[in-house]
C-alpha cells in the first residue's frame, strides 16, 4: 500500500510540475514476500517432533490506487451499471490482491532462515545465478521458465484492478 501511494504521489508532483491540475489514473505498488507455514498434513507431525526444518511460502502483494474518473472506469465490465457522474474526481480507489503461494525448495529455506540472507541472493547461490532478482526471479527457475517474474504478478494486477471493473 505504501508504494502505490508512494507511486501515486510521485505521479502527482511530476504532473504537477509540468503545469498541470490532474491526478494520475492508477498507481500499482507490489512487495514480494515470505511466509513460514506448514502444510497442513505436516502440522500434527510438526507438534510431534521439534526439529522439523521451518518451510517457507513465496507470495507477493499487489495495490493499485486510482481515482474513479471516467478513464479508469472505461474498463468496467461490460452491462455494470457504475457510472463516475457526479462523483468528485479527486477521490481514490484502492484495489489489493495476492498471487497465488508456493513452497520453496529446503535449500533456499535453509539460507533464508538460518542465514539471513536475501531470497535473491540465497537463490544466485544456490542455483549459481548472477542478480537473478532483476530477471526471471525464483519462480522462473523453479518453474524452468514456465512462469517469470512478470507472469507471476499478472494476475494479482489483474484481480487488485476489481473495483474498476465492477466498481
């Protein structure tokens, strides 16, 4: 959420800047991330033993913030009844959504837990990769490429653009 409006702002000044009195349509922020879960068919064996190695899930977040101008609901879905008329133009929107999560492999666990280090980072050691955070990501190597960084957020863009849809 902080960087969509962060995104928001920025958009605004440089709008602003340029001698314009306008908003931006949307702004997107997205933060990728960690969880520590268990699968559940793990959980009562987990209670059962203390040394079962902590599982980590990768998922990321999307924000859009956007107004309710009539260019950002030109995308509504066809027969939706919503219309911007009357409606102050200087109010936001905001539309959240998760991609979908997966389990990463116990070796990236392994250095993300116990050593600190950067998903990316524990990823260029272990698949002996170079800045493969700027690329196609973890997914893209887990998936051998069937799914990339981009893929991965598409949806979560396309589900956190709801409230324009069907507002």
């Amino acid at each position: 959420m902080n960087r969509a409006k962060a995104a928001y702002d920025a958009a605004c000044a440089d709008i602003n800047n340029e001698g314009n009195n306008q908003q931006p349509d949307f702004a997107v922020g997205l933060e990728g991330g960690l969880e520590k879960q268990y699968r559940p068919q793990m959980e009562s064996e987990r209670q059962n033993q203390q040394n079962m190695p902590e599982e980590l899930w990768c998922m990321a977040w999307m924000a859009v913030v956007g107004s309710s101008n009539k260019s950002c609901n030109a995308a509504k879905a066809e027969g939706d009844k919503f219309s911007s008329e009357g409606k102050e133009q200087t109010s936001k929107s905001w539309g959240y959504a998760k991609t979908g999560a997966f389990l990463l492999p116990p070796a990236l666990c392994e250095l993300v837990i116990n050593e600190n280090m950067e998903l990316g980072h524990a990823d260029d050691k272990v698949f002996k990769r170079v800045n493969s955070k700027h690329g196609g990501g973890t997914v893209g190597i887990l998936t051998d490429g069937e799914i990339d960084r981009a893929d991965y957020y598409v949806h979560a863009l396309k589900l956190a653009l709801i409230p324009w849809i069907r507002p």
